[in-house]
C-alpha cells in the first residue's frame, strides 16, 4: 500500500481487509468483525482444503479504511453516502478493529485513516469473501434476529 508514492505498508501472506464502517456500527460490530476474521479458516492445510486460519498458516493482515463499501447505487449514476458513518466514528471503530486483531495475536499493518491509497493485491485462488457485521443480528434465513 502506498501514499504519496511511498511504501507504507505491505504483507506476504494474509488477508487485505477493506473495511466500511456503517453510521449504526459499534464496538460489538467490531468485536464481532474480529473475531469472523481471526478464525475465518480459508488457507489450505496439507491435504489441500480450506482449513486453516490466518494464525496456523502463518499470515498476516493489511487493514485499510474504504468508506466506499458502503455506496448506495440504487438510483442515478451518483453513489450516495448516506449509510456511512462519521469519519470520528469510522476512525474510532477502525483502530478498534486493529486493537482487537492485534490482541488476538495478529500480525497487522494499517493504511492511514482518510488518506488516498494507493492499494496493490494479488488474490491467491481467488479467495474474496464480504463479511457484513449486519449478519450477526440475522438468521441463517436472513430474517432480523431480536435477541441479538
């Protein structure tokens, strides 16, 4: 990942994590969030299947603010942003993550908050997985889960 035409950032193998933070995010999204990508298993074990996650294979994570995600595209040709959070809350809930991946024992490098990146990836397989914290509070089914 460069800024300004300066390296600031890069991992070998691992996960590049986009991360969009929706204005009705909070810290148990995050919790949540880190907890999904530290045991996601999707790293091939001896016998070649999808069973390891990023700790046992050995991996490291770039972490990168991208706002963006959360474009509303259903009418016109303009995105809207209406669904984004805050930059306060993005940044807090940003660091967050960070904070908790690292407790967890990652390895993790960031981008920086707000800046324009400029973000190289070459996707092994490819593996590309969006993981919503939305889906926390829903069903297998997708219906809304109350008690959540």
């Amino acid at each position: 990942m460069t800024i300004d035409e300066q390296c600031k950032a890069s991992i070998n193998r691992g996960f590049l994590v986009f991360l969009g933070v929706a204005r009705e995010d909070t810290r148990e999204d995050a919790i949540w969030l880190a907890r999904k990508i530290s045991s996601l298993r999707v790293f091939s074990d001896s016998a070649g299947k999808m069973n390891l996650n990023l700790l046992q294979a050995e991996g490291s994570l770039l972490l990168i603010s991208q706002f963006t995600l959360y474009a509303d595209t259903r009418r016109g040709n303009r995105p809207g942003f209406s669904e984004v959070a805050e930059p306060g809350l993005g940044e807090r809930l940003y660091e967050e993550l960070k904070s908790l991946l690292v407790n967890l024992g990652l390895e993790v490098k960031t981008g920086v908050f707000g800046a324009d990146m400029q973000v190289e990836l070459i996707n092994d397989g490819p593996v590309t997985i969006l993981i919503d914290s939305a889906e926390r509070k829903m069903s297998r089914r997708g219906e809304l889960n109350a008690h959540c």
